[in-house]
C-alpha cells in the first residue's frame, strides 16, 4: 500500500477531520477508503480475475456506506459537503 503513505494520510486527516490526530472522523475516514477504492478499483480493470482483491474492494465499499449511512443520519450538512467534494454522487 505505498499509494496511501502516512503523509497522504495526515493530509487526508487535516482535510476532512479537521485535526491531524481526529482519525477517527467519519468524513476522515470514508476519504481514506474512497482513496483506497479507487486505487483498488484501478488495479482490477487490470487484473480482472483477481477474485480476492474484488472480495476486499466489495467489503471497503460496503463499510464506506454504512459510514455514509451514519453521516447521513446524524450530520445531513457535512454528509452532503462530503459528497460534493469527493464527487461520490451526482
């Protein structure tokens, strides 16, 4: 996982979480797994029979939801800021 360094992820976190020690912010933290999947993502249009990595990818999408669903919930202002800027929805 060289694409996602501890840089990228302190930037991830000052961004989204507001503090680079909040990593456990909800917007943090589905910004690092949408950064995960599209690396993923990128990597099977590759490598179409790579049944596990696929299996992995499905597991961090469904977690990025149940995030969602949870931001949603709770925060409808910073859920739709969210969305808007890591352009998950149109």
């Amino acid at each position: 996982m060289s694409y996602l360094t501890s840089e990228t992820k302190v930037k991830y976190f000052k961004e989204f979480g507001g503090d680079e020690k909040n990593t456990g912010s909800i917007k943090a933290q589905v910004a690092i797994l949408t950064e995960k999947i599209n690396h993923i993502s990128q990597h099977l249009s590759g490598n179409k029979k790579d049944y596990s990595t696929q299996r992995g990818l499905m597991q961090m999408v469904g977690k990025r939801k149940s995030l969602l669903a949870y931001l949603n919930k709770h925060d409808l202002n910073g859920y739709r800021a969210l969305i808007e800027k890591l352009g998950l929805r149109k």
